[in-house]
C-alpha cells in the first residue's frame, strides 16, 4: 500500500506581464492516496496515520517564483538511518516499509531566496500491534513455590500498540466478566512498561486451572487483526531453576575450548535456555547444544560476560553470569629511578636505586614477577627490597629497592613475567646497572629539521633524536595545540627511533609538534622536550573557481581572481588564457590581485582563465564570458493554464520571465518548440516581442494551442537578440484538471454509497454514525426506538443513524461531517458581501430515551469556529421529519451533524436526504415523508413574526371548515 501527502503551497499568482519574482507563500494541504485516516490536529497541521510496513510517500506541491528548492526534515524518530543528520531535498519522500520509530513530525521547507520560506508539517502516526506477552506469577515479588499453595495467580498480558490496545481475557474459549466471577479481578497495574492487563486469580478454585487466553486489539484500524497468546494453567506450573556447571568467573589460555552449561533443575512449562554475552554478541564460532554453549579456540577477543536465561512466563526469568577472562601478556617496560629523595638524575654509589619492571596483563593481578641478579634469583634483603605491587607506581608494577648502593651491586637485573601453571609465555627484560651504562639523556632536533616544510598530499618525517644517555628511551609524539590529535587520530604516538612518518600530509596537519623522551624503558627522571614545526605549503587558493559573465558586446569587461590563501604566500607566475590560448600582455604585478579587462565583440567571446602559481603548484580561475543571454525561467504556478477548446482539443497558457535581461543585448524575441514526448516536433516558431524589453521579475506568456486530450508535450524556450540566441530551456506540460474545492448544489445526499457523498466522521469524537437501511438492521435491536426504512419508506435505501445501546452512555457524542465548500467566488446578494446557502435534511427521533441532534456550522479560517444553528431534542413521534434553514458562512464551510446520546438504549436518532444549496430556502408548508405528511418550518430560530402568521393561517382554516 502506498499513502500519499501533497502540501500545496499557494499563492495569488501575478497575471502576465506582472510582476513574477515572489516568495513561497502559505500553505494549504490536500491529500490523496490511500490511508488509515487523515484527522485535523489544527488549522495548519494534519495526521496521517499509516499501519507499519505500508509505503509512505510525502509530497509537497510548491509553488513560487523562481521554482523554490524543497527540502524534508523531521523530528521525534527517523525516517531512514542518515535523516536526522541530513535532509532530503526532493518535492517527494518516499518510505519504503515505515517503522514505528520513523513516525514523528515532517517539516517541508520550501525556499527560493525571496522572502521569507515557507514552512509545512504534517504529523505521521505509525500504527502496530505486537504479538502479547503473557507472564504468570503468584504475588508481585513473585514468592517461589507451587502455585497451588499459594492460593493467589496473577497473569501479566503486555503488548506494545498503537493506538493503545484492547484487551479481552479468555477461560478456555469462553470471556471472563469479573462481574459475574468473585474469583477474577481485572485491572491495570501502575509502572508498567507498555500496555497491561493484570488477571488476578483469587483463592484458586479446581475450574481455575485451564487454558488463557489474553486477546488484544486496535479495533481493526489500518487493518491491522487482533493478536492473542494463551498459557496453560496446572498445579504443577512453577518458576524457573537453574544452576551453572562453572564458576562465576573462568580463567582460561588463549586457544582452550570453554564448555558452559546452563543446567535447569526446577520450571513447569518446561523453561527455554538461551545464551548472550555483553558486550558485543556471541562469538561467531559459538555453538549451542541443549542448554550448553560451547566455544572453540577462544581468543582474548571472546572475553566477557556470558549470560544464560531461563524463561517459561512463569514469575521472573532465571539468569546466570559467567565472568570468561582470556589471559594474556605484553608490552614489558622497565624503569630506573635515582634516589628520589635527593633529586638525583644518575646513579651514584651510597644512594638508593629503584628498577621498577611493568608488563600490561589480562588478569593484571595474577602475574608473577621474579627478578634475578647476574641469573641469580634475588631474595628479599637488607639491601635488596622486593616490592610485589609498588604502591608508588601503575597498578600491576614490581619493584626492587638497592639500599645504599655499593659495588657489589652493580650488576645485570632481570625481571621476567609469567602467569603460574599455563601456556602464556613468559616476558623478560634485562638492566645492565653500571656507572657507564646509565646517563641521562639529550634530546635533540637535527640541524635544518626545527622547521619541515612539505607539499600538500606529500609524504614526510619530523626527526627528534636522543643523542646520549644510556639507555635510550622511546620519543613520544603530540600536538602542542591543545585538544587537538595526532594524524592517526590518537593523542599520543610512540617511536622508538625518534621519525615521526607522516603520510598525504594535508593543511589541517600544519603546526606545531611535541617531542618527549618516555618515562618508562630509561630513567625515570624529568621528561626530556622538543618541538618541531611543519609547514604544509599549498597552491594559492582563488575566488572565483568559477564565474558566468554576461555582458553586451562593445563594452568593457574587467574580470578579477583575488587569491584568498596561499602557502607560501609569495607568488611565482600569472597568467592569463582564452579558450586555451595564451594571451599575450606585460607581466602583472605579483604583489596585486590579478585582473584583466578587455572589449567584448563576438569574436572574443569564450572561456578566460587566470593561472595564479607559487612554489607549491598553481591553481585557477575560470571565466565563461559571453553576450549570449540567460535562460528563461518557467513559471510553474499559471492560474487554470489549461483551457479545454473545441473537439479533443485544448490549450496551455505558458509563463515565464527573463533572468537578468539587461546583462546582455536587447531580447527581441524568442523560439518556441514543441514537440511530443517521442521527441517528434510539432511546433517551431518565433515569438515576436514587438519592441517591448523584458524586464526583470516580469512575467511574459504565449498561448499554445491545438494540444490533444490527455497528450504530454514538451515545450523548449530560448531568448533571441541581435547577436546570438540563447541556449534551450525545456519543461513538461500536460492536460490536468486542478483540485478545486466541492461546491453546493441541488444534489441530495441519501447515503445510498458506501462513500456516503464525501461525508467522515469526527475522530474527537465518543463514537461513530452509522451506515444501516431495513435490510442490514439487527433482527435484536430495540424496536421502540429507529426508523423501519429510509425517508422514501424503501427498504434498500440507506440513511445515517447513532445507536444508543450498550456500551453508549448518557452524554456520548458522534459527528458528522460534511465535506469543505469554497465560498470565496460567489458573491452575495447586492448589498451583502456573503452568499446565503439553504441546509435542509431529514431527521427521525423516536424513543422515550431520544438525547438531542445538533446542526453545527464550522467555518475555516485562522482556527475552526464552530456554532449551532438548529438543534432538537426528546421524542419527536414515529415519523421522518424535515428541517431546511439558512446559513451566510464567512468562509470555506461543513455542515456537522451531532447526534448526543439520552438517558437510556430507546434513543436511536436518524437523517437522511441532505441537501445544501446556494440561495434561500423556499418556504414550505407541507413535507411529504414515508406513511405520513409532517409540516417542519425551517429553522428553530425562525422570527416571531413568522410563527404568528403560521398559526393565523391554521385559526383562519379550522374556523372556516
């Protein structure tokens, strides 16, 4: 199913040879296409309600001049993956398969850079029903146990719908009433997510263990059919149990198969078992069996939680958690820290020493660290200090402390990292601790290298080295700018040689760089700091790229090319082309903006180009000069351009107006070619302006004729002067007969098609009108109170009523509206500036329970303002009445027909045969009805002055007789 929206943008539209040039105006909306419903939420906005998967298609009409843009954005939800960080510019939006999450507001913005935009929503509500969920439990906290001692059952139905589902609960196949059960409550409990209904079974009786049902319903909108779950009710019906064959937390090597089962021990239904791991989801390689998961080969990236869940919709799901932690081991670093307590940045004999070994583990805190001296492993002493976890380091870091060192401590220490018992290798690093090996280092920035220039799209290096000190640290690389990333999009970038390697440099790389020698693998001592500068040098960077000048021939044309960037910001050449041809002229100077200025005659007309170069490429400007005139330009919005002529024939009214005709040489005339859509011409000729000039912003027209109903044709336009014509512009124009609002007429509406003559019903309303002649009637309906046949006493016609039997109460209201009359071209009578329209109808109130019947007037305008202009109320015996009155609406008019429930079930309230014409109603003294003659004067508000004279008449006939 396709649905379509058209939001017309109108406008009063200019006659020919007026001015044309204007901005989108306000908007009205008309729709077409099939939906759900189309209700007024106001004056400027509708909903269109559309059944999920169905195809959406939004249409803004726009008019304007010239032709706005159209561009589609929305809010609350998204139209497709990207709309809500781009809009869509297109007169059409197309949806195919609409979700839920897609309905919200559209805005169509309709702009052409005259004046003010025009701006148009229209909400879309996506209708769904889901399939329920039914869960039992037996408290709210859901107590384990039998449900059978527990003597109290609730069932939970949840649903997501909209609009908001109906719920019918069910024993077997037959519907629980509570109000003929003790034992059952039904309601709607707080806090809920969705929409539920609870059935709490109370103090369980033998006859309450069976099958239920839970059915759900939207009331058929959008076609959408009723949906239902049913569970079985035992007294062997339990929650679920179970119970994992691991640990909460699993350790394991890289490359091992992990088998997790999920054991249930208790559950009836018997519960489902199913397996997810956050984050991310179950590996690709995951096999389930039964209710065990297993996973082959895992790799540190299969680490996670792993959850298994057991669900049979009785009380709550059973869940279990199983931590899967992969080890793994890299990036061994040490550090050499001097005797902090003295500042120190070397090692000096009689002060401590601190090599501190780091290595980045999965788990961190079951690595074991061993340190060796000389090969040797090394015990805790006086002198030698073993620290398991350095409080005074990262996390996970070991550390040996030499107390006052001494000679016999200089000497090669290893720290080796290993996990116990498994088949991660071990990581070792050795420190060669001598009063030659270890020296600060000297951080240095090679001769030439403090600035590097490069060419944009290049490749290049910034270099910082260390060029003494034992050992050498790796140089850590960053942006001195603050916030801003290294090329690789990370804020920090490690070298162990000092090269920073960049590749296809580009502009936004420019700046300023950082370099510092690491803390860690070297001392530990204050950070050693570079800088380096890189110049991205790039072609100059013009305006215009690219500009279309038009001018008359025989006058000066100067054409410029203002550099706006240049790196580097001398500039080396300017050159200046035509049609690819050097032009020969004194050098310019490099230092002013680039111009060139020449005499236009219809041999130099072409393409000028301006090449402005540097050290770094060159880059241009590009000039189409011409005397050639501008296109035409269409105007798509010509009042009723169709005229229908003799025979099959008609005719097209085309608009359009000139685009700047003062730049070039005088417009004299124009080509006109039409041709079928087969490209096969009909038409060729020259429109003679006969010595009048376009002007700017004014609409010219010609009329073509001799088109063929229902043909397309399409009409291609160019300017012509004296010198040269201009290039073809081409649109579609097509027989069509636009939408025009109904008008009054004589017809009589009796409702004999399903269509009911354009009539809908109020959707802020209680309840509906319905359709009914004697044929369709329920044989079971109240017989005090309806008609027997329609006005015409047939018993196939149809005829409008409200039925006021169950669940209908006192007050409820159903409406009835009439289609939207245009009134704006009519005039009144002379003297009167508004049109007078007769109403007349008929209408059948029997019963002792009759409510009232309201006859509304609603008028649009700014917002709909709706008064009552007849009303009746109570019994108004057994026979089709008529009631003609009349109206003088300020404006595009319905006519709403209210019908309000009374006191009881006789209240059926019927109408038929509708009418409303222009002019007066015509006094009328009898009404011929079916069966029997009823005399109804026009309007309930109808002067004295009339009723004195109506019963004079009936006096003067009685006395008479």
């Amino acid at each position: 199913m396709e649905l379509f929206w058209i939001l017309l943008f109108s406008s009063v539209s200019p006659l020919a040879w007026g001015q044309g040039v204007y901005a989108p105006a306000n908007a009205q909306i008309v729709h077409s296409g099939a939906a759900c419903n189309v209700k007024d939420d106001n004056i400027s906005e509708r909903i269109y309600t559309i059944k999920e998967g169905d195809t959406l298609v939004l249409q803004c009409i726009v008019k304007g001049h010239p032709r706005p843009q159209v561009r589609w954005t929305k809010t609350a939800g998204s139209a497709s993956d990207k709309f809500q960080e781009t809009s869509i510019y297109n007169e059409t939006l197309r949806i195919e398969g609409i979700q839920r999450v897609q309905g919200g507001r559209y805005y169509c913005k309709a702009d052409n850079g005259v004046g003010v935009a025009a701006i148009k929503s229209i909400r879309v509500d996506v209708q769904y029903l889901d399939t329920p969920g039914l869960t039992v439990h037996q408290t709210i906290s859901d107590v384990r146990g039998s449900y059978y001692q527990e003597k109290t059952v609730f069932l939970r139905c949840t649903v997501n719908s909209n609009p908001p589902a109906r719920f019918i609960w069910k024993r077997g196949n037959m519907p629980i009433e509570q109000s003929k059960d003790n034992g059952v409550d039904i309601y709607e409990p707080l806090y809920t997510q969705g929409e539920t209904k609870v059935l709490k079974l109370k103090n369980l009786r033998p006859k309450d263990f069976a099958d239920y049902t839970c059915q759900v319903s939207v009331r058929n909108v959008c076609n959408i059919e009723d949906k239902s779950v049913t569970f079985r009710l035992t007294n062997a019906t339990t929650p679920p149990m179970i119970r994992l064959s691991v640990n909460d937390t699993v350790v394991v090597d890289p490359g091992q198969d992990v088998l997790l089962t999920c054991e249930v021990t208790a559950g009836f239904p018997l519960p489902t078992v199913t397996w997810s791991r956050y984050p991310g989801p179950l590996p690709l390689s995951a096999q389930m069996r039964g209710a065990t998961l297993i996973l082959r080969a895992v790799t540190p990236a299969d680490a996670g939680f792993y959850n298994c869940t057991a669900i049979n919709n009785v009380g709550n799901p059973a869940r279990k958690n199983v931590n899967l932690i992969v080890r793994t081991m890299s990036n061994l670093t040490f550090q050499i820290t001097p005797d902090s307590n003295k500042d120190s940045e070397t090692i000096q004999m009689g002060r401590d020493l601190k090599l501190s070994c780091h290595v980045d583990a999965t788990p961190q805190d079951k690595v074991n660290y061993t340190w060796y001296k000389n090969g040797s492993p090394v015990f805790n002493s006086d002198s030698l200090i073993l620290l398991r976890s350095d409080p005074d380091m990262a996390p996970g870091t070991s550390s040996l402390e030499i107390v006052d060192m001494k000679f016999r401590d200089l000497a090669t220490y290893s720290c080796v990292a290993n996990f116990p018992g498994c088949s991660v290798p071990e990581l070792r690093v050795d420190v060669n601790i001598s009063q030659n090996s270890v020296s600060p280092p000297v951080l240095s920035v090679p001769a030439g290298g403090q600035v590097v220039s490069v060419r944009e799209g290049g490749n290049t290096e910034l270099v910082c080295l260390v060029v003494d000190g034992k050992p050498r640290p790796p140089i850590l690389w960053s942006r001195m700018e603050k916030d801003l990333l290294m090329p690789s999009g990370k804020p920090v970038v490690e070298t162990p040689d000092g090269r920073l390697r960049l590749k296809n440099v580009s502009r936004d790389m420019m700046g300023l760089y950082r370099c510092q020698t690491a803390p860690y693998n070297g001392l530990n001592i204050k950070r050693r700091e570079a800088q380096v500068q890189l110049n991205v040098q790039y072609p100059p960077i013009l305006d215009p790229v690219f500009q279309d000048v038009r001018s008359r021939n025989y006058q000066m044309v100067t054409l410029r090319c203002t550099v706006l960037r240049s790196n580097p910001p001398r500039l080396t050449d300017i050159r200046w082309f035509r049609n690819g041809d050097f032009i020969r002229m004194p050098m310019p100077d490099l230092k002013e903006t680039p111009e060139l200025k020449f005499k236009l005659e219809p041999t130099n007309n072409g393409t000028y180009e301006c090449r402005v170069s540097n050290t770094a490429g060159s880059s241009t400007c590009t000039f189409n000069v011409s005397a050639q005139p501008y296109n035409a330009e269409f105007y798509f919005d010509t009042p009723n351009p169709v005229r229908i002529l003799k025979g099959n024939n008609y005719s097209y009214n085309l608009q359009w107006t000139q685009k700047d005709p003062e730049a070039t040489d005088r417009i004299i005339g124009y080509w006109i070619n039409v041709r079928l859509m087969n490209k096969q011409n009909l038409l060729s000729k020259q429109i003679d302006l006969k010595g009048k000039e376009p002007e700017k912003g004014v609409l010219m027209s010609h009329t073509i004729s001799d088109l063929k109903i229902p043909v397309s044709y399409e009409v291609r336009l160019a300017p012509i002067t004296t010198y040269s014509t201009g290039e073809y512009v081409s649109r579609i124009i097509q027989y069509s007969e636009p939408y025009t609002y109904p008008r009054p007429s004589d017809h009589v509406c009796g409702f004999e098609d399903e269509r009911i003559c354009g009539f809908s019903q109020d959707r802020s309303d209680v309840f509906d009108w319905t359709r009914q002649n004697h044929l369709t009637q329920n044989p079971k309906r109240s017989a005090n109170t309806g008609p027997e046949t329609d006005r015409s006493g047939t018993k196939e016609g149809y005829y409008m009523y409200i039925e006021a039997s169950r669940p209908r109460v006192q007050g409820d209201k159903a409406r009835l509206l009439s289609p939207l009359f245009n009134v704006t071209s009519v005039r009144g009578p002379k003297g009167s500036g508004r049109v007078p329209y007769c109403v007349s109808f008929y209408y059948h109130m029997k019963g002792k329970h009759i409510g009232t019947l309201n006859v509304l007037l609603r008028v649009r305008s700014i917002a709909s303002v709706d008064s009552v202009v007849w009303t009746k109320s109570g019994h108004q015996g057994p026979d089709w009445n008529k009631a003609f009155f009349d109206i003088s609406p300020s404006g595009p008019f319905q006519i709403v027909f209210e019908g309000i429930r009374g006191p009881s079930f006789e209240g059926d309230i019927a109408i038929d045969d509708v009418s409303i014409t222009i002019g007066k109603c015509k006094q009328e003294n009898t009404v011929a009805s079916a069966g029997k003659t009823v005399l109804i004067g026009g309007s309930h508000s109808l002067p004295l002055a009339s009723w004195l004279t109506f019963g004079l008449s009936c006096f003067l006939s009685l006395l008479y007789r």
